[in-house]
C-alpha cells in the first residue's frame, strides 16, 4: 500500500469558516471539548457543549416554529429542499473538506455522502405533496359515509446521527422529517458536529426558517436521556446496544422510532459469477470509509469453483488501495476515525491469527501515515470462537470463507443476529434475485455491494434482527414522521336501526348488506 499526499487539517478548516458554524450551535451551557482530525492529529476546535437549559430552550423555539412551518403549503416546504439540493452540489469542495477533516476517510468516500444528500433532498421535494395528500377511502355505507385521512406532523423529531457517515445520516434522515411538517433537534456525534451544523446553516440559506432544525451537541451518555425525554419521535443511527437503550426510553415514553444499527453484512459469490468484477466492486463493498459502514461487507463466501480466482484478484485489488489523509481525490482509502476503532480493528486481527487465521493482505497499523491509519486486511481460515466471526468489526477488515453450494453459501449467510445488508454475485440474474430472498437482510444488493439499493431514495433501507427497525428511504422514510388523522363524516342517514326498525332487523338487514359487499368484491 502506498502513500498519498496528505494535507493538515488546520488548512482546511480555517477559523473563518469553523466559528461562524459553532456560533449557529445551540450550546454553550456545559464546558466545551476539544475535537482532533484523525487523519493527522491536529485539532480542528473546541466545541461548545448543550447543557440542560440548552436543551430546553431548542425543543421550546423547535416547538414555536414548526407550528408555522406545518400550516405552509407542502410546495412551498418542498422548494426549501430543492435549493438545499442545489447548495450542496455547488458547495461540495467546503462540505467535503469539513467531513474528511473530522472523519478522516478519503474524499471519494465523502463524496458519497454529497451524492446521498442530493438525491434525497431531490426525492422527498418530488414525492412529499402526493405523499401527503389527504387520502378518501371508501366509508362503511359508501355516499353516506365521506372519510378523509390526513397526515399531521409528530411535532418535533430528535435525529441522533454517529461520526462514521455525519452529513448523510444526519441530513438525509431530517430532510424528509422537515418536508413533513415537523421540526428536528440533532444530536450529532461530537467529532462530526461542524458537518451537521454546516448542513443546518445551508438549509437556512435554503430558506429553512431559523429554529427550526438545531443542534445540541454533547455525549450521548450525558444528553442523549434528556434530548428523547423531550422528542416526539425519534430516529437513531449507531450501535445496537444503544439501539436498545433508545427503544426502552421510547417505549416508556410511548413515542415512535425509527433504528438503524449494526451489520455483519455477506457478500456470496456463485459459481457463475463474473469474477473479475466481483472482485473488483468487493473492494469499495469492503473498503468504504476504512470499512466504518453498516452496511459494508465484512464476510465474504466464494464458491469453491472460483474461490482461487476471486482470491488471487481480490487480493490483488486490496494490496493496490492507496492509503492517504489528503484533501483531494488522491487517496482510495483514509484513516479510521477513533483510538477505540483502531483497538477495536487490532485485537479482532490478533485474535484471529492467535487461534488459527491467516492475513492474506494487510494486518498492520500504518501510524507512519497518521494515528489511527490500519491497512485493509483480508482474512481466511476464520472459525467460530474467533472474535471476528460474529462480532461486527467496523473497520477495514474482511474474512472469506470457501462454500460448495449456493445452499451453503445462503446458511453461513444467515448464521448471524444481524441482517442489514448483503450482496449476491452472478451471471444469471434470475438466480441471483432467488438467492437474494433467502437471505435475511433488508437490503440485498446483485452484483452489487451497497450503492445500488442505498442509493435508490424510492425504495425502503433499513435492518432486519439486530440490525433495527424501522426504515430510512421511500415512502417509509417520510410516513415514519407523520401521524394519520380519520375524519369520517356521516350524511343522510345513522348507522343505526331506522325509526320503527328492531334491532333484529337492523342485525338482518346489515348481514345482508355484508354478504352483497362480498359478492360485489367492495372493500
């Protein structure tokens, strides 16, 4: 792995541009926190920190003005997110500066982010007002009975978003929240706040009226309690033992959720499958942001028929990655973001080649690089009772397993609690479709690792098992933030026995009005 050029974090981030955003922060209660650029170790700020007070005074003026912005036209509340579409794309070097700044991953994969935001702003503004549209369904007694279903906004959303992906997960899940009717708190991830709160000031500039999207930063240990003790609903992306935590304190609350969490996602390759660019696509799959995705491949199972083949070019491939902290294009693959994720990375690797396994790429921190730099590693001879087996690793660290069969491949597949994301490889896509369904994940990419069915907005993403509830994306990803409202309105004549009717006939009559409905295929 070679080196590319880097650029201090000090460069990116001048004062200028850092403490205008900190200034837009909804903070300053609590004593503030240094925060450092993984990449180099240079400090980017000292960030302010919510107390309390804080807290109370964002849900209150959160609360003030969404009641305004859900009586304004849907079109117009749209309009505010096309424009937000535009700022990004225009202003994606300042963006993409800030999230490598405080992730350290590569600008590719930061750019990943740009692409999420956009489109997703683009959806929800093309699809909220058919969306949101009051619906007429059929009435008990159809003509007598008028029903309307409306939607009304929860009221104000908390977005609790984590530092691996900051300007996707904390933009795109408060985009279709705002579109919506509702207001949004965030609690960003300390490390990655300047990205959400430069999102926020881009929305207003958008439009978006000021209070209605804040961020309160702090731990989530210290007011993660407090920001849901005061939401209407909320929607948490992170770890699935705080996953737990968040749906007990709902629960008692009795408010909504929404959770994507952990994954230990698979990648099958069948017999059939264009090796090549299996081999090639595995890399990104596997790779993306030093491999602190959800939704990267942390397993990989290759049929014994091109198990050689797959190896000797995925290895190939993973020996080529360019491993570098500059802020430009330069790079295939960044730092890991926190000392605990480099821990975290090592002892799975120390673990495995203790008990049995073999590095067949990678294996070893590149401090010469920067902190927290690890290479991408390729593991093989994994078995149960390595850590690595089962714990997710959130790191750029995959294992592969050899497999006879696609029914073999499918069972090591769902050998897991986790079910978030998978991926399926082969020339034939209706076999790839029907190894897809027996695999338990809600989303499975063929030939493909993770874009294909992350980047569709129109369709639903989200985990199965331990891996959440609840869903981001599509329809799913907007209704989530709305509750329904029946109204239903009788004309003419009750439901009820007429003037002079006994119940007995009334019981008559309408078991035969049931059976002509049935008949006539009425709902």
């Amino acid at each position: 792995m070679t080196t590319a050029p880097q650029l201090a974090a000090a460069d990116a981030l001048p004062s200028s541009l850092v403490q205008p955003l900190l200034d837009g922060a909804t903070a300053g209660g609590a004593p503030s926190v240094e925060v450092f650029a993984p990449a180099t170790g240079q400090k980017i700020a000292d960030l302010p920190q919510s107390s309390v007070a804080d807290i109370d005074r964002a849900f209150a003026t959160a609360r003030a003005v969404q009641q305004e912005w859900a009586r304004r036209p849907i079109r117009e509340r749209a309009a505010v997110l096309r424009r937000f579409h535009d700022i990004v794309l225009a202003e994606q070097d300042t963006i993409l500066d800030i999230v490598q700044t405080e992730t350290g991953k590569s600008r590719a994969h930061a750019f990943d982010e740009v692409g999420d935001v956009a489109v997703n702003a683009r959806y929800y503004a093309q699809v909220a007002a058919k969306l949101l549209a009051t619906r007429k369904p059929r009435g008990v007694l159809p003509v007598l009975t008028q029903v309307d279903v409306r939607h009304r906004p929860k009221g104000v959303v908390a977005v609790i978003s984590p530092w691996n992906y900051p300007l996707a997960l904390a933009a795109s899940d408060a985009l279709p929240a705002l579109v919506a009717g509702n207001a949004v708190v965030a609690r960003p991830d300390n490390q990655t706040a300047l990205t959400a709160l430069w999102a926020i000031d881009a929305a207003e500039r958008a439009g978006l009226p000021r209070g209605l999207w804040q961020a309160v930063l702090g731990r989530g240990s210290v007011i993660g309690h407090e920001v849901i003790g005061r939401a209407d609903y909320v929607d948490y992306t992170g770890s699935s033992a705080t996953g737990r935590t968040i749906a007990q304190q709902a629960g008692e609350r009795l408010i909504g959720y929404s959770l994507e969490l952990g994954g230990k996602n698979p990648l099958v390759v069948l017999a059939d499958a264009d090796v090549s660019r299996a081999a090639k696509i595995a890399i990104r799959a596997c790779f993306a942001s030093a491999g602190q995705l959800c939704e990267s491949m942390e397993r990989i199972y290759v049929h014994d028929k091109v198990y050689d083949q797959f190896v000797a070019e995925f290895i190939e491939h993973v020996k080529g990655i360019e491993l570098g902290g500059g802020l430009n294009y330069d790079s295939d693959m960044g730092s890991l973001t926190f000392p605990r994720q480099l821990a975290t990375v090592r002892s799975h690797v120390e673990d495995a080649v203790a008990k049995g396994a073999t590095v067949l790429a990678g294996g070893r921190a590149r401090p010469d690089l920067g902190p927290y730099f690890y290479e991408p590693t390729v593991l093989s001879g994994v078995r149960p009772g390595m850590t690595v087996y089962r714990e997710e690793t959130f790191g750029p660290v995959v294992s592969i397993y050899r497999v006879g069969s696609d029914d073999e491949a499918v069972e090591q597949a769902n050998d897991t609690a986790y079910g978030l994301n998978a991926s399926v490889w082969t020339k034939d896509i209706a076999r790839g479709r029907e190894v897809a369904a027996r695999i338990n994940a809600g989303s499975v990419n063929v030939n493909e690792g993770f874009i294909a069915a992350w980047g569709s907005a129109d369709a639903p993403s989200g985990g199965l098992g331990i891996s959440g509830t609840g869903r981001r994306h599509g329809a799913e990803g907007l209704l989530k933030y709305i509750d329904t409202q029946t109204i239903a309105v009788q004309r003419m004549l009750p439901i009820a026995p007429l003037p002079g009717m006994s119940e007995e006939l009334w019981a008559k009559t309408m078991t035969f009005y049931f059976g002509l409905m049935k008949t006539l295929r009425q709902k």
